[in-house]
C-alpha cells in the first residue's frame, strides 16, 4: 500500500492544471473548486451547503466517505463531474472531459509519469528566492494564475511532489502500473475519440518498440506488467495509507459526534480498502470497537479497545492510560455494569490528575455527575464525603473549571444543568431560563451546533412545565427542520419520541406512530441503544392506546414485555411512565392492593433518591386517583392539597391543573359544588393550552358533575326556603326552581359534550360509555326520552365494541 500518492491524486492533479490553465469554462468553475476542496480538505463544502435542506442532513453524513472511497476505487467520478460542461475553446463535441482525458494519457509512461510530476512545481507561486534567481538568470517570472504556496491547493500540489521524489523506483512503478489500471475504463471513448490509438496506446515505451520486437512485445508487455493485462490481476484497490487514515479519523468522528454506526455499504468498502493493507492502522480496532460497542456486542467492544490501547500505550509511553479507562467506564455503563463503571471513572479521575491532564479530569467529574444523578444509591456515599458537593456546588465547580481550561462545551453542558437541576427541584422558572440563556449565548457565538440539541431539549422541558404545549411542539419542529442534521443522534431521537407522545396525548395515535416511523433514520437504528429507546418508546405509545381502549389482555401482554426491561437501563422519565401505566392498568382491572403498594413503594423510593420533584407530584396525583376509583375520594383530600401546593411552588402548571381538577372531584364528593365549578372554571382555557384531551376530558366531566350537584341542591334550597317561610308551594317559586334547574342542566349537559368529544379524540372507551351515561341519565331528568334512548343506543354500541376487543385480544 502506498504511503500517500494514489492514481486518484494523479486525476485530482490533472484537475488542478486545467484549473490553472484557465481551460475551465465559468459555469464549471464552481464545481470544480468544491470538487477539489471536499477531497482535499477535511471540510466537505457540498455537504455543508446541502445540509440547510430539511430531512438531507442525514442523508449527506456520510456523502463524504462514498465519495472519498467511489474516486479511489474509479475514474467515474471525474467523469460524472467534468461530462456536463463544454470545453473552454467550445469545439463541436468537445467536452471538459475530453480535456480532462488528454491530460492523462499524455502520462503515457513511466517517464512521463515523472515529467509530469517535475512540471507541478509550475503551477505553484515561485518564492522570494526563486523570483531573485529567475532574475538573476534572465528568464521571465511565470503569469497567469498561480497557487499560493500556503493555499489547501497549493499545499497539496507541494505535497504530492515532495511524496514522488520520496518514492523508490520500484513504488514509482508500482504507481505507474495501478495508474494504467485506474485510467484503462475511459479507453473505448478515448479511442473513439481518438481513432490512432492503438492497442498498446496506454504505454508509449510499447508502442514505439513493437516494430523493433515484434511478437516479443505481447511478451515483455506481460513481463512488465504482470497479469493485469490478462485480466488475472486480483481486485487490490489503488489505495494510500492517507487515504486509509482518513476515512478511519472520519468514521470514528461520525460515530463519537452523532452516535450512529457506519453504513454496512460503507463498511464493506472500507474493510475491501483494508484486505491488502500488510499493516492494520491502530485506529481501525477503535472503529471496530466504536461500532461494536453501538451495536450492543459487549465482548467484542472490550476486546477492540484493548487491542487498541495496547497498540497505542506501546508508541506512547502510558500517557494516554486514562482515556482507555474513560471508554471503558463509558462501555461498562451503557452495557449496565455500573458498580465496575464507578470504579473505573475514578480511576481514570486519580490518573488524570497526576498526570495533570484537566481536559479529561473535567469531562470525567462532568460523565460523574451525571452518573450520580441517574444511579443515586450508588454515589450516595461518595457524594457525602466529597469537598466539592453534590448538585449545585459540583456543577459550579465544573463551571469555574470550564471557565479557567477554556471548555466551553463543558461550560454550556454545566449551565444547561444546572437549569435542569433547578427545574427538577422545583426552585425558580427564572434562574433556569437565566442558565438556557447564558448557555445558549456560548453555543451561538462560537456556532457548536452539536450543542443545539441538548439546548432546545431542554427548553422543550421547560415548555412543557409551564404547560405550553405548542411552544414545546413548535421548539421540537425547530430542532429537526434546522438542527438535527448537525446534532447527535440521541438527541433528535428523543425530540421525535417527545413529538410522538405529545400527539398521543392529543389522541392522534395514527399520527404519532407515523412519526415515529418516517421521522427516524433507519441506519442510525441499528445502533443497540437508540433502537431499544425507539422500540421502548413506540410499545409505550400503543400501551397508552390499549388502555384508553380499555383492551386489558393486550396491555397486559405490553405490559409484560416493558417492565422485564432493568430500570437501570432507562432513563428515570421512561421508568416512571412504564410504572404509572403500570398502575392504571391495576386500577383498570380493579386490584386496587397491588396498585396502592407499587405506589407507596415508588414514594419511598423518589423520597430517599430526592428525584425529580415532578415524578414525586405525579405520583401522589396517582394516589388520589386511586382513592377516587376506589370510591373514597375524600381520603386523597390531604394529598392532593399537598400535590397542588407543591406544583404551584414549582410552577409545574400542567399537574397543576390536574391537581386542580382532582380537588374539585373532592369536593364535589363532599358537596362543595359551587366551589368546584369556581376551581374548574379557572383551569379549563389553561388546561386546553397544554393540549392533552384525556385531562381537558375530564375536567368537563368534573365540572358537569358539579353542575349536576348545583341542581339538586337548588331544588332542595328552594323547598328548604318555603318550608321556613311556611309558604305554600306555588306554580311562580315552583318555575323559579325549576328555571334554575334547568340552566344548570344544560350547564352540565353542554360540559358533558365537551367531556365525550375529548374522551373521543383520547379513543378513551370507558369515559366516553361513562359520559354517554350521564348524558342519558340527564335527558330522562329533562323529560326529552327520545333522546335518552338515543343515548343509549351508543351507549350499547360502544359497550359491544369494547368487549368485541376484548374477545380479539384473547
């Protein structure tokens, strides 16, 4: 394998000489330098100007390593670029290409192969020295166009002709012979372009001796080149070690920055370019490792990365030992090894700093806080002798860190959570908004895209508290139309999976799996994590489904599946969803027990973990819905109470008005109606801004429910009032009452629509059969049985409906 110079180059030097010559057409000009720049430079221009277009991003990713790999492996690629455009002289059929082919085959030999090179140096600006030499010769400086010397062009023409005059004469032939292959596909439209050509054209050397040897030529031409020209050569690639390194630094760069495994056609091109090497890059065991360990293959990951840091550690004297712990810790984490991970972290933390290196010791203490606040029980006894603290004090010493080492993605990482620590506390909505500002202005003015991702989701987060659903769904639609194709993975993942719940939450489930569908690259699915956390995700949204749906027997065949998934593998938002749709589930199927002891399991849990104030409300919300199914609402009043307050002083507005709705159940249950029509009243427009049907649903429900118990106790205050006057009831109080009465009828009735059509849009079965009840019950009060009937026909219907589901499922 070569060390750098490939027949590739040849062509892209080729390409730099038209250029120079001005023998590019302007309409070509464009192409041709972005052509040159995106395999030249780290930098891909066409992918960078094309990722503005939503839903490309991804696509192009990996545009770079086809391309890289496609010119490597053929001379099909100039050809597709340089065929569209006319010769510069606009000669009648005359193409670029043409131009582009007399370039190569004027190297018609190993000779010209080495003019050719010797002339590069032509193109290049000449240096102070040079001029003064030229002058003092008497020859003219060179015009026209030049290359800086320190230009990615001029650079990389000083460079391939500093490698030639390295090359031994044997790698100079073995470039010449890899050359002819690499042109020999254009042979048949150069010969119809050129009828002269022979059949020995492709070496001048033959051509000019074949009437000196004669039949010995077929002879020495197989002598010199093998069995290439008997179609017997194998499939080695023309393929440099540069071009090798290259593509392994790109792959492991695409694979740290957005998560996603390489390409399997990748891949397999990549490991073609490799079957010839004689020397195996180190860097291709941290690939291997990177995609083993994406994929979930745990005993292939630990052996590539200790193959690798072995390599590594012989060249490097130890000094990078602690970032092979630093992976390894990461792997054992994903893999659920936490205990060894916790080790090995602060193994790696006590090596970094010895040998002084803050960069790592930063990014570990930050991968250790979050550790700690997803594995609690863990750190607990770490955090209780550590000079630093725990929660704010450690994230503002990372800060202060960031701050001194110039890390400025640790800065905004800190920033971003420390306003996620203060939401998950429940302490000020102003001090977190202060941190996403603050953070958002570093990730700005230096432009780290990849940073976007963490910023807007937990905005989104932020959104959602306050209970603004359509500013979360529309920071949610921002992030993928704009930013996803610079940002991880992870990332856009979990902004498709907020989109999908919060159309679930508005009953468009058709709708949310759709979107979980289409809106999710396939090729990044096939690393293990982000597939377990869609498919997780997806049976979550079908279980919310089947319950509203009341089709128990699948819920419970989910339900089975989800909770076998360890709750140390999953985030504790997940886990706690799993365990809430747990319990309703219970509920559902009237085993009031075992849900009350999962729930004061999960309180004492969250209260000895200090987790997310949030999860501690949703669950007494939880609790007092228990009591309320049980038929004792009243036990919850002192919960709710609590859940209420609490949620006020943490500005959570959506279990506010939940917390709300569920007081107002109560006090409906005690007779406090006129109190809990005032309760509803107020939360109803907010609660509809958050855009969950099941909870507007039944907050109407509620408030008919109220209305309904205002009637009864108008007609029982009306005949209270004539009974101490002494009164005689007369047809005028008696239409009085009645009037009343009646507007609180169609008060409820008109409530209890609006409750059955949010039911409805929930596909919830169970309330809306509970509704059309109430509805009937209230029309046969009203004397209109034409109507009731009516009711009661859907009634039936829907019942039949649900038990047909019920028999499907089993």
């Amino acid at each position: 394998m070569a060390r750098y110079l490939t027949p590739a180059k040849i062509g892209l030097l080729a390409l730099i000489e038209l250029y120079v010559e001005e023998a590019v057409p302007r309409d070509a000009i464009i192409p041709v330098l972005s052509f040159l720049t995106s395999h030249i430079l780290d930098s891909d221009l066409q992918s960078t100007t094309s990722t503005s277009t939503p839903g490309t991003g991804v696509a192009n990713r990996w545009q770079r390593a086809e391309r890289s790999i496609g010119l490597v492996v053929s001379v099909k690629d100039f050809e597709d670029l340089l065929l569209p455009f006319p010769a510069v002289d606009r000669l009648p059929g005359r193409r670029l290409w043409d131009r582009f082919l007399e370039k190569l085959w004027a190297i018609d030999s190993l000779d010209a192969l080495q003019e050719f090179f010797s002339l590069r140096p032509r193109v290049v600006a000449r240096t102070r020295e040079e001029l003064r030499r030229l002058a003092e010769a008497g020859e003219e400086a060179p015009t026209g166009i030049l290359l800086a010397r320190n230009s990615p062009l001029g650079a990389f023409v000083r460079k391939a002709v500093l490698e030639f005059t390295r090359l031994q004469f044997h790698h100079s032939a073995e470039l010449w012979k890899v050359f002819v292959k690499y042109r020999q596909p254009t042979v048949a439209y150069w010969r119809r372009r050129n009828p002269h050509c022979g059949r020995l054209s492709f070496d001048s050397v033959l051509m000019e001796g074949q009437h000196e040897w004669g039949s010995f030529t077929d002879g020495i031409a197989v002598t010199a080149y093998g069995g290439m020209l008997m179609g017997q050569e194998d499939d080695a690639l023309p393929v440099s070690t540069d071009d090798v390194e290259s593509l392994l630094e790109f792959q492991i760069d695409q694979i740290q920055k957005y998560g996603a495994r390489v390409p399997a056609e990748i891949k397999a091109k990549f490991h073609a370019m490799l079957r010839d090497s004689h020397v195996v890059p180190s860097l291709s065991h941290y690939l291997n490792f990177s995609d083993a360990w994406r994929s979930g293959d745990y005993p292939s990951a630990f052996d590539y990365l200790h193959r690798y840091f072995d390599y590594t550690m012989q060249n490097r004297d130890r000094l990078f030992y602690h970032y092979a712990l630093m992976n390894l810790a990461i792997v054992q984490s994903d893999f659920g090894c936490h205990k060894e991970a916790m080790a090995t972290m602060l193994e790696t933390i006590s090596t970094a700093r010895e040998n002084k290196d803050n960069t790592c010791l930063n990014f570990c203490l930050n991968w250790f806080y979050h550790f700690g606040r997803a594995h609690p029980d863990l750190v607990q006894d770490l955090e209780a002798n550590s000079m630093i603290g725990s929660g704010k004090e450690a994230l503002a010493f990372l800060r202060a860190k960031a701050k001194e080492t110039g890390m400025l993605v640790l800065r905004s990482s800190a920033l971003l959570s420390e306003a996620k620590l203060n939401m998950a506390n429940g302490e000020s909505i102003a001090g977190a908004m202060e941190h996403l500002v603050r953070s958002s202005q570093i990730i700005v003015e230096r432009n780290m895209k990849s940073l976007f991702g963490s910023q807007l989701s937990v905005t989104t987060s932020l959104w959602d508290r306050l209970g603004i659903s359509y500013l979360s769904s529309m920071t949610s639609e921002v992030f993928l139309r704009v930013h996803a194709p610079s940002a991880c993975f992870d990332d856009e993942l979990k902004m498709v999976c907020r989109l999908a719940g919060t159309l679930a939450g508005k009953g468009k489930y058709d709708e949310a799996f759709a979107k979980l569908e289409d809106g999710i690259d396939k090729n990044a699915l096939r690393a293990a994590k982000p597939n377990q956390y869609w498919h997780l995700y997806r049976g979550l949204v079908k279980l919310r489904r089947d319950l509203h749906r009341n089709d128990l027997d699948t819920v419970e065949t989910l339900l089975a599946q989800l909770l076998q998934v360890g709750s140390e593998e999953l985030d504790p938002d997940v886990v706690f969803i799993i365990d809430s749709l747990h319990i309703e589930a219970l509920i559902r199927r009237k085993n009031f027990d075992a849900a009350y002891e999962k729930i004061e399991r999960l309180i004492a849990k969250f209260r000895d973990d200090h987790r997310d104030l949030s999860l501690r409300i949703r669950l007494l919300l939880v609790k007092a819905h228990l009591f309320d199914a049980m038929g004792r609402p009243e036990r919850g009043f002192s919960i709710i109470m609590r859940a209420a307050s609490l949620a006020w002083r943490a500005r959570l507005l959506t279990l506010l008005w939940q917390a709300v709705g569920a007081l107002a159940n109560i006090l409906n249950a005690m007779g406090e109606f006129p109190a809990a029509v005032q309760l509803v009243e107020a939360v109803l427009p907010r609660s509809m801004e958050s855009e969950n049907a099941f909870n507007t649903g039944m907050l109407y429900s509620i408030l008919a429910d109220a209305r309904m118990g205002q009637a009864g106790k108008a007609r029982k205050a009306g005949q209270a009032t004539r009974m101490t006057k002494g009164e005689v009831s007369g047809p005028a109080a008696s239409s009085a009452t009645n009037n009343k009465r009646t507007v609180f009828f169609k008060n409820a009735d008109e409530a209890l629509k609006c409750a059955f059509n949010h039911f409805s849009a929930a596909e919830d079965l169970e309330k809306q059969c509970e509704t059309l009840a109430k509805r009937g019950t209230l029309m046969k009060v009203l004397g209109n049985h034409a109507r009731a009937e009516e009711l009661a026909a859907r009634y039936m219907g829907l019942r039949r409906q649900s038990s047909s589901r019920d028999h499907s499922g089993l």
